[in-house]
C-alpha cells in the first residue's frame, strides 16, 4: 500500500489566503489543486512536502472566460472543463484535440490546466499545446500580479519561473485568426506522450505570417521548435514546407530513450507529427475539419 | 483533523491524519468496502466513486479534501430493494465477471447515462477507458451499459441534458497512428 508520508493540511478559502498560507509554511509547502501529479508523488515518496495548502475551494480560478481580445482560462479549470468549453472548440482546436488524449475521462474530470503547466513535466500535453500558442501566465504572490511569456515559463523538467509563495492564477490566450492542431502518440488508450505536436499557423494573403509549433516528451527546448517557426514564418503553407519543418522540428529536440521507445523513433515521431499536425492545422484554415 | 463526509445521502465524521486516501477512508473508517481498490497508481478506475457528482478515482484524493462535500460509491447505486438499471444490466449481460472492478464500471456508467442516455458503443468505451478489467474482457460491460440504456436507464437521474455529453461519436482527431 502505498501511503503519503506525514503533512499537515491547509485549505484555503481565498486566493490572499492561500499565499499567505504558502508564505506562512515555507519553502516545504505546497499547493495541492486536482492532486493527479501530486499525490502520486507522495505516495512513492518523490515528493514529502511539509504542508499542503489545498486551492480546490477557489472557484474564481476555475473560470474559462473571454476577457477582452483573451480567452482566459483559470488555472484550476479542469481539463474535463476546457474539454467541453464551446469558445475553446472554437477558437482553439489545438485545445480540444490536447485534452482528448491527455490520461482519461476519470483523471481529467479531476486534474487542472493549472496543475499541468506547474507540474512542468517534460512529457505533459498542455505544455506543448500551450506555448504553440505563445500563452501568457498570470501569477499572483505576496508582491502583487505578474505575467509571464510560457516560454519563459519553463525553466527545466520540473522547475517553473514560479517564485516561492506564488501561485499561477491563469493562462491567457488571444483570440485571433489562426488554424491550428495537435497530434500524438501514445502506447496505450490514457497515457502519457510517446511523442506529440502541436501546431498553430496564422495564414494571411496565402503566407504564413506567424507560427507555433510545440512538441512534448522529446526534450524539445521550452516545449517548441523555434527553428521550424523560424522556418515556416513568411513561406507558403504547402505540404513542402510543412515535410521541412517536420525536418527541422525532428533535428532540434533532444529525445532521450526510455521504455516509451528509443532516440532515433522518437526523432522520427516528432517529424512526422510535426507535418501532420501543420497539415491538419492548414486544412482546418480551409474550412476543412481535420 | 475532523472531517465530514455526506456519502450516499448520510453524513459521516471521523477524525482522519491528512494523508489518508478517501479510498481508505470509505473501506476502513466507513466499512464501505464495495468501493475496491487495485493499483495505487491511478491508472486502474476501480476505486471510482462520485465526488459532487463526477466520477473520480478515489485512491488519487485525499478524504481531507472530502470535507463538507458529497460522495456516492457503488452502496448508493441502488434505490432501496430495487437495483438501479446498471446493476440490472451488468446481471443480464454477465459484466460482472470476477467482479473486481465492477463497482466502478458501473459508477461511471451510471454517470453517463445520466449525461447520455442513448451511448454508443463507442461513447461507453470512451467513458470507461480510465478503467481496467481484468476477466475476460470489456464486450460484457459494454453490452452491460447498453442493456441499462435500453431498459430504462438512461432516463438521466441526475440534471441529463445540462451538460455535454462525456462521450462523443467522432473519432478522435489527435491521436495518430505512425510506424517508423
Ligand atoms: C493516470 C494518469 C495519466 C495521465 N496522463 C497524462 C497525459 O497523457 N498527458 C498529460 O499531459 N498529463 C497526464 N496526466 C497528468 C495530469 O494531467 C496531471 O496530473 C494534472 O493535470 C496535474 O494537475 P493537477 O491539478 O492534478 O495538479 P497537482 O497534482 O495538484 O499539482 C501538480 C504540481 O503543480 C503545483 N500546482 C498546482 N496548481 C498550482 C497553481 N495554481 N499554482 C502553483 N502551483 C500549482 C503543485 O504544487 C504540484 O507541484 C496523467 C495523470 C494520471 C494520474
Ligand atoms: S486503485 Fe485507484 S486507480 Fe487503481
Ligand atoms: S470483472 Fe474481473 S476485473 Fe473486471
């Protein structure tokens, strides 16, 4: 049986509070939201935190919003949440495609959008899906509100730009004319990523005028391939463009082996999502669902 | 800590150290043991309940966190002498093999058909996916939730219809298939 060692328990009851709580305990406290990355930790002991600070009870974080020209999303959205969110079908595929893979209806009924981007896991989906997007975080802690670029979020596998006593609030995305898609593959129904890719294109006057390409669980840097944006920006979105940037996508990550697969299959699979989600991202800016 | 648990319509307190898993919680501190538990890793569903109403596997929450909130397992499934639809169903169509995850099964099943009251076979294996069975397989459990769905189980017991469907018919446009 695997038991959690010994914490003491917070539940806060305001945003204030809870990072009150988190400065009050120290370096030692955590916040708990869905728990799904978290309480697994504990159970093997990978994690021992000295207090857990619960936000569960903050329900203004757990608003999807459209604030002026954003979709903002709080972060203890759930993913079952963001899953049936008509404005995030609609404006971000990429979004809906992500959330129907990440683990099940049961773990995604309960883990949070917040959660996922802090736990920084190096093969988490909404990393990737979030800074194609060039998300911005929006982070509260004892010296007032800050925000983030995502990619200047992630700092390591597991280690955020988050400051001691600061919580993610929310992930704020605009609302803008782009088509975009996410792709992945995984050994089994509900796990993790072998590999996966998402990819965002703004398209204007038949030429890609800005794009996004993240990728997870192959050591990408900061969850994306600047070079392929690089790459992409300016040209054509035509099926050659898109083989080349799975090319260059596939050169710049970093995969590592493991009992998901070895380098060089990974390597392929990130090329080869790369293209098929670009491919799927342009058919959807043609009106065709892909 | 001194919590307070309404499961299945009673309400129970107990004093309970913070890291005891609600699973626990409900066999040992409640006797509720038609609530199993398996894997310890969150992968295998048999220890679903319904936490405010959504299924949730329960080795994966701590009972502190279930303090003044509602919890259903698989002893509230029936409505007094009369077996819920589900429970009909898993009987008639033989889902419940050796029965060990067969609490769960049907927990979420009954959720959904509370959200779905006319599920593809496709929409029930995507709402059990977060489940394992061991026996001879899932083809009886499906036809378990589709027999329940016919014979007036899916009439929604919960708000049906205020919410997306869980399940949905498409094909699932992200995951991909590649070989190298
Ligand atoms: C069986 C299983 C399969 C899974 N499969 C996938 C998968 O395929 N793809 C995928 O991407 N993920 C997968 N996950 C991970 C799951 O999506 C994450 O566990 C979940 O989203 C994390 O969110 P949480 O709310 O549970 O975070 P928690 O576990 O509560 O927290 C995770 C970490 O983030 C910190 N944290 C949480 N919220 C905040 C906040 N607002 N501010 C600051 N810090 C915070 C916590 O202190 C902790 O360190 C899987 C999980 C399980 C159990
Ligand atoms: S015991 Fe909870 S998921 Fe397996
Ligand atoms: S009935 Fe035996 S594990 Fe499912």
């Amino acid at each position: 049986m695997q038991v959690p060692a010994a914490f003491q328990y917070e539940r806060a009851t305001s945003l204030e509070q809870a990072i009150e709580l988190l400065a009050r305990y120290g370096p030692e406290a955590r916040v708990v939201a869905g728990g799904h990355s978290l309480l697994p930790m504990m159970k093997l002991r990978l994690a021992q935190p000295e207090a857990l600070i619960d936000i569960n009870d903050l329900s203004e974080l757990a608003l999807i919003r459209v604030d002026g020209h954003d979709l903002a999303a709080g972060a203890m959205v759930r993913h079952a949440d963001l899953l049936a969110s008509p404005v995030v079908g609609e404006h971000f595929p990429i979004l809906r495609d992500a959330e129907r893979v990440i683990a099940d209806p049961l773990v995604r009924n309960r883990g949070t959008v917040g959660g996922s981007l802090c736990q920084a896991d190096p093969s988490e989906d909404l990393s990737a899906a979030f800074s194609a997007l060039r998300a911005t975080l929006v982070a509260q802690g004892p010296g007032g509100r800050r925000t983030i670029a995502i990619r200047e979020f992630f700092l390591g596998p597991y280690e955020t730009a988050l400051n001691e006593a600061e919580l993610l609030v929310e992930i704020r995305v605009p609302i803008r004319s782009h088509a975009s898609a996410y792709r992945k593959v995984e050994r089994r129904v509900g796990d993790w990523a072998v590999v996966a890719a998402g990819a965002v294109l703004e398209i204007s006057g038949g030429v890609i005028t800005e794009a996004g390409i993240g990728l997870t669980a192959v050591g990408a840097p900061r969850f994306v391939s600047e070079q392929a944006e690089d790459f992409l920006r300016g040209g054509r979105p035509d099926d050659e463009a898109f083989a080349e940037a799975g090319r260059i996508a596939a050169q710049e990550c970093r995969p590592t082996a493991d009992q998901r697969g070895p380098v060089d299959y990974k390597r392929h699979l990130a090329g080869e999502l790369t293209t098929r989600a670009l491919r799927a991202a342009a058919a959807r800016a043609q009106g065709q669902e892909a | 800590m001194r919590i307070t648990v309404t499961v299945n319509g009673e309400q129970h307190t107990g004093d309970v150290e913070p890291r005891l898993l609600l699973v626990h919680f409900l066999r040992d501190e409640l006797g509720l043991t038609g609530t199993h538990w398996g894997c310890d890793t969150s992968n295998c569903g048999v220890c679903t309940v319904w936490l405010d109403g959504t299924p949730v596997k329960s080795c994966t929450v701590l009972a502190v966190m279930a303090d003044g909130h509602e919890v259903r397992t698989v002893e509230g499934l029936a409505h007094g002498a009369e077996l819920d639809p589900v429970q009909q169903g898993f009987i008639a169509c033989h889902g419940l093999q050796c029965g060990f995850c067969t609490p769960g099964m049907m927990m979420t099943a009954r959720w959904l058909l509370d959200h779905n009251a006319d599920p593809s076979e496709e929409d029930i294996r995507e709402a059990i996916s977060g489940q394992m069975c061991r026996c001879t397989g899932y083809e009886n459990i499906v036809r378990s939730v589709r027999w329940a769905a016919e014979h007036g189980g899916g009439r929604g017991t919960a708000d049906a219809g205020t919410e997306p469907a869980p399940g949905r018919e498409e094909p699932v446009p992200g995951r991909e298939e590649v070989r190298a």
